[in-house]
C-alpha cells in the first residue's frame, strides 16, 4: 500500500468512534500493547479519546483534513 493510499483511506473514516479514525488507532495500540482499549463517549473527555482497561494508556487521536496532510505530505506520503 502506498502512503497515498493509506492517506486517502483514512481521511475516508469516519472521525470518532469504533469504526472511525478513534477506533482505528486504539485496536492498533490494543495489538501493540496486548492490553484492551476502551473508547470514550464524545463531549467533554478531558483530551482521552480512549484508555486502556488498567488505566496505564490514554491515547487522544487526531486526524486532520486534507490541508493537514498536504502542508506535512513530506512526512506522510515518504518524499523528501
């Protein structure tokens, strides 16, 4: 897969939620881990999108527009 292709499929989910940017990123730690992760409900999350049943990792996920990836496409799709 190309950095492209991974930029396009991800600004293609959803934001927030299990099947969204958020969920992505805390089944990825989950499996980097081998802890579970819990989600936590929009509104006012005090900056954790979600943590770790222990407690011991929060994570807060950001997932910028398209703008954002264009001013860091160095980082993003691997040119120099």
């Amino acid at each position: 897969m190309s950095w492209a292709s991974l930029r396009d499929a991800v600004l293609q989910m959803p934001a927030t939620g299990v099947n969204g940017f958020e969920g992505a990123l805390a089944t990825a730690l989950s499996k980097l881990t081998a802890q579970n992760f819990l989600l936590s409900r929009s509104g006012d999350q005090g900056g954790i999108d979600a943590r770790s049943l222990s407690g011991a990792i929060m994570m807060q996920a950001k997932r910028y527009g398209s703008a954002k990836f264009s001013r860091h496409g160095d980082i993003l799709t691997g040119r120099n």
